[in-house]
C-alpha cells in the first residue's frame, strides 16, 4: 500500500431514536469502531447489506455529520480536531458522489449551476471555462450546461453528480453506491468514466456497495460490513473469504453463466434489528461456523499481512 | 426507477391461473421462464396476464399483494390475507383454509407458523413478506405464477432464500414460473428459458445455455459483456453506449439501432421481425444468423 491518504482510527456513531412504548429512547450503534486505512491512488471498496452502515460511514469520514467516538486523519491532518474554518478549507480536497442522482440534484437549477454551486459554498471564484471543462470530463456535450436535472437520463444525472464533485479538484472521492440505481448497461459505462478519471486526476476512492462481484472488479482492497463494524479486510480482489459472512455473501451472489448454476445454500435468517444487539459476535446468530465463544465475547479484528478478520473459527 | 421499489417489499405479483393447461408460450409445466427487462415498469405482471390466453375460469385470476394498509376497517393479519385465496378459489372452509395456510407456512420454512399466522403485514421483515406473497400465490393452487422482481428490493443473502424456493417450487411441484427480473445472475441461476426484452420489444428468445454462451442479438451480447466476472481485466467493462429511449420516443427500424456496434441504414429504416434461429429459439435483428421470416 502506498502512503495512507486517509486514516481512520475507532470511527463510532451513534443514533438516538425515540420510538417504542412511551417514547423510550433506543440508541443503536450504526458504525462501530472501524479502523480504516486507504492509500494514495487506492480505490478501496466497502461491501455490506443495507443497514450495516455503509452511507453513516461515508458521512463520518466527510465529516458531515459528528462522530460519537474515533479520529479521522486525512493526509496527516487530523479533521476531528480542526475548528469549522479550518474543516472548510480542508473539504475542499474531499467530496462524495451519492447514490440517487434524482434527489441530489436540485430540480430548480440549470446544470450550469449546479456545477457552479461547489465554489459558491467555499466562496471561491470559479475560473472561466470550468464548466465546459467538467462537461467534457464526464463525456457530456456543451450543451447540458443550459439543461435542468429533469431533462436527463439517470446515467447523464450521475455524471453531472461526478462533475459536481471534481468540480474543486479533490483528492479523496467517497462513491456511496454511485450505480446502484442505474441499470447495468448504464452502470458499467459510469465504472469506466471513475476508472478514467481516477487515472486522469490521481484520485483517490472509497468505493461503497452492496454488490460483491462490482467491488471485486472495481477496488483494490474490500472492507466488508456487517451491522456497523467490519468484519473482514481482503487484500484483493482475487482472494478467498475467510469470515463466514463474506463467504454467504460470495455465495449468495450468481454469477451470469448458467453452466455455474449451483445448488443454493443459502444463510439463514435475516440480519437482525440494530437495536439491543445481544453480546458476542454480531453474527452469530445466523453463522454456520458458531460455538460457544461467539456468543459469550465479541471477536476482534486481527490482521495477517493485509489480510484482517473479526472472527473465531474464520475459515 | 428503480428506487421506488425499496417502497414495496411485497413486489412479487403473483397470479394464478386455473388454465387446463399453462399458454404454450412459457413452456411446459415445472420449466421457468425469464423475462430480462432492464427497465422497470410497474404493472408488467398485470399487463402479461392480461395478454395471456387463458380458459374459462380464468376469469378468476386474482393479482395478490400482501395488504399492508387494508383500506376498510382494520388491517387484516397474514393467515386471514392467506386463508382467503384458498377459501375464493378452492371453496375451502374457513377451517381447512386455515390449516392449509398453517401447512404452506411450514412449507417455505417459515419459523413458527401459527405465531406468524396471526402476526400483521409491519411485523414482517420484507424477506419474510415476500414468503408470504408466495403462500398467497401458492393457496389457490395455480399452474403458473408470474414473479415480477421478487427479490430486487431484498438483500442478497435473503435474495438467495427467495430464489432457491422459486427454484424448487418450478422443480417440485411442476409449477410453471414465469420471472420478471433485471438480474441477469438470477436468470442464469434460476430459468429454463429466457426472454431478453429491450424498449418493450423481445430482442431474443433462447434456453438458457446458448442464450449465455452464444447470445444471437447485439443487445444480449453487450449485455453480457456489462456484468463484471471473476477474472476479468481491469477496465474492460465499457457498458454500452447511450441511454435506454424513453417510450414514446423510440427511434425508427430497430430500437436498439442508436447504440448497437452494428447498426446499417436497413436497421435505422426497417423493424427487424422475430425470426427463428436453426437450433431454436428466435431472435429480431436483421444481422443475426436467423432463418428466413
Ligand atoms: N440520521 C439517522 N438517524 C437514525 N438512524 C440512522 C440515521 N442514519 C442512518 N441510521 C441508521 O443507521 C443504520 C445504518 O444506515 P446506513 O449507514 O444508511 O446503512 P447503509 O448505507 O449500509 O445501507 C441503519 O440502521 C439506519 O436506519
Ligand atoms: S466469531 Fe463465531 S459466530 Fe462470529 S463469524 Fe466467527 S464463527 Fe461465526
Ligand atoms: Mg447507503
């Protein structure tokens, strides 16, 4: 790996939900102690199901919204202790592209001025040409410029969202499911556009999503997720799961070539409700590889070389 | 948009049909069929089985959909919602409906039947919903259930659940299954013959294997190509290029002629027919090594 870009260290949240009977107040932990290192260059991937906290993450690691606990370094500087002047200036070489390019682009505004809107919130002036130019590198015509979100397919709107983010030149770029709601053909031309810029501009990626076989094919490394807190690294794409949850998850996802049609055995129960997690391992109680230790304590996360796993009996 | 499916967990509409036999289009009993549609359309089941040739009795065929917000009166609890099916379509007893709903539970593995039997729609994660939309389907003992998209808003880990009682529902039972999905893992994994559909149309009709192996319209072909596999090399993924048209503004000749490799004037001017190919199946392009019309 090369040097670390970002570096996150105990990254915790909480969420407080009053609900349930008598408006008792619930707390649930949606990301819980994750340690994260992602290189200069890297794109590393974070795989989950829906719920295990994968948007909080992104969230946190931006610092838009407060962490309950951790330290997040980006390149040396640590963003947890910065004062809101400071944080401004350094968002700057941080953005995020969102999963819905329906809801994140603002109806009202021309694409002109969506693009604008990243330099109107750091207050800096916006050199002649940018929008031509972001245009052009996510392979769409002038002409856009004088278009409103409404006029565009899903896969132009995700373009302008890319842009939008570039628009600053940052370094670090979170893509919390940037295809997830796009359709295939769509998809795999929006991958390529990231693969292109990323070698264009040095970026760097935090690649979120819930399809194991993308991330596989898109990261260098995978995080995978489940309810809040990783539990499993893979070094690369190539290599086998240890964790009976990314094993599930690998054998979980077909693959599009009937002659690998298998017989399913797939995990049982669902994942469970976040709120009043029972002690030990979160996942144990839908894991064909549990004993006894699993439900009594909780397992850490222990690293071999680049390869780390929070489990008891990994495979 | 895909999206707006998260709203509906229970997005499998099933039907039934009390037909002699299922319409020879989808093949015979216990075979299922795939229909690949990249777009969502809501209301795709109900517009099929609109179209479907059908007997007598079918004027019976019922759209199921577990009723989260029953509009009059009270919610109704999930063995009422399942009893009924059986009680209107077989004649069942309110007492042998019940005990056949308790037994199709049990069937699909539903942990604790009576428990759920009694338990309402919100109690239910959408996993356990989409079980139950299945019951639904299966109590009035139908020979071909049409399955729009019934895992697309699950996970994946429960998405393979689903998927493996479709299977062994069209195998064990001599169901005849028709899915509507986007998924082109989950055709792979589950159908016996496929429908590839593009702005509406079927581009390509095939059993699964040459469909996959040797796909006869570019579409299927590039297609194929957009679904990352093991092995594969870094950045060859490209997607193909455009956008789907919207309906309404479909271009002339072929649909698909805008973004295929190899559109000619003949493909912007003249409407590829299906034809059929020499070692079955059929496919619309006016390039594809088809038989003659
Ligand atoms: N603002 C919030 N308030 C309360 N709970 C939240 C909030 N945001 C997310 N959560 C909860 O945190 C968990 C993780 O959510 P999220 O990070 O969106 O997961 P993912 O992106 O992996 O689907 C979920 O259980 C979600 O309901
Ligand atoms: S720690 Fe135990 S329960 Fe958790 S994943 Fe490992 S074997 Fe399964
Ligand atoms: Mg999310």
């Amino acid at each position: 790996m090369s040097a670390p870009l970002l570096q996150v260290e105990g990254l915790t949240k909480q969420f407080h939900a009053s609900g349930g009977l008598f408006g008792r107040q619930r707390s649930m932990t949606a990301v819980r102690e994750v340690d994260l290192t992602v290189g200069r260059g890297e794109v590393v991937g974070v795989v989950g199901e829906s719920g295990c906290g994968k948007s909080t993450l992104a969230r946190l690691v931006l610092r838009l919204i407060e962490p309950t606990a951790g330290r997040i370094t980006l390149d040396g500087t640590d963003l947890t202790a910065l004062s809101p002047a400071a944080l401004r200036a350094e968002r700057r070489r941080m953005s995020i592209v969102f999963q819905d390019p329906y809801s994140s682009l603002d109806p009202r505004y021309a694409i002109a001025d969506i693009l604008a809107e990243p330099f109107v919130v750091q207050s800096r002036p916006m050199p002649p040409d940018t929008v031509d130019e972001m245009l052009d590198a996510v392979g769409l015509p002038q002409s856009t410029a004088k278009q409103y979100p409404h006029q565009l397919s899903g896969g132009q709107r995700q373009r302008i969202g890319i842009a939008r983010a570039l628009a600053l030149r940052p370094e670090f770029v979170v893509l919390d499911e940037p295809t997830a709601s796009l359709d295939v053909s769509i998809q795999a031309q929006i991958i390529a556009l990231l693969s292109s810029l990323r070698d264009r501009f040095g970026l760097t990626y935090l690649f979120i999503s819930h399809d194991l076989g993308l991330v596989r094919y898109f990261c260098n490394r995978i995080v995978v997720m489940y309810l809040g807190a990783v539990c499993e690294i893979l070094p690369n794409a190539q290599s086998s799961p240890r964790h009976p949850y990314t094993s599930a998850l690998l054998a979980s996802s077909f693959s599009p070539d009937p002659s690998a049609r298998r017989d399913i055995a797939p995990l049982a129960g669902e994942i469970p409700s976040p709120f009043n997690l029972p002690a030990g391992c979160a996942f144990a109680g839908r894991c064909p590889r549990v004993t006894d230790l699993c439900r009594r304590r909780s397992p850490s996360l222990v690293a071999d070389g680049g390869h780390a796993v929070a489990c008891f009996n990994p495979l | 948009m895909r999206n707006a499916m998260v709203q509906a967990p229970a997005s499998l509409i099933p039907f039934q049909f009390r037909t002699k036999a299922p319409a020879p289009h989808f093949g015979q009993n216990g075979q299922a069929m795939g229909m690949l549609d990249m777009r969502h359309r809501r209301r795709k089941a109900e517009d099929i089985a609109d179209k479907l040739p059908l007997d007598e009795s079918a004027a019976r065929q019922t759209t199921l959909r577990l009723d989260d917000h029953h509009q009059v009166g009270r919610i109704r609890h999930i063995g009422e919602q399942v009893d009924v099916v059986s009680r209107l379509h077989l004649g069942l007893s309110a007492q042998t409906a019940r005990l056949r709903t308790l037994d199709l539970l049990a069937q699909l593995r539903i942990p604790e039947p009576a428990a759920v039997a009694e338990a309402y729609p919100h109690q239910l994660s959408g996993g356990m919903k989409q079980r139950i939309v299945i019951a639904m389907a299966l109590a009035g003992e139908p020979d071909l259930i049409i399955a729009d998209e019934p895992t697309t808003a699950l996970d994946v880990t429960v998405q393979a659940q689903i998927i493996q009682i479709l299977t062994r529902l069209s195998r064990d039972r001599g169901l005849a299954l028709l899915l509507i999905t986007h998924d082109m893992g989950v055709v792979a994994q589950v159908c016996d013959r496929v429908a590839v559909l593009y702005a509406g149309r079927i581009a390509e009709e095939r059993a699964v294997d040459p469909l996959f192996a040797t796909p006869a319209h570019p579409y299927t072909t590039a297609l194929i190509d957009c679904i990352p596999r093991d092995g594969m090399t870094p950045g060859s993924l490209h997607g193909i290029p455009g956008a789907v048209p919207t309906s309404g503004r479909y271009p002339p000749g072929c649909r698909f002629n805008p973004r295929c490799a190899s559109a000619a004037d003949l493909c912007r001017q003249e409407r590829p027919l299906l034809r059929p190919l020499h070692h079955g199946g059929a496919v619309a392009c006016h390039f594809a090594n088809a038989e003659a019309p």
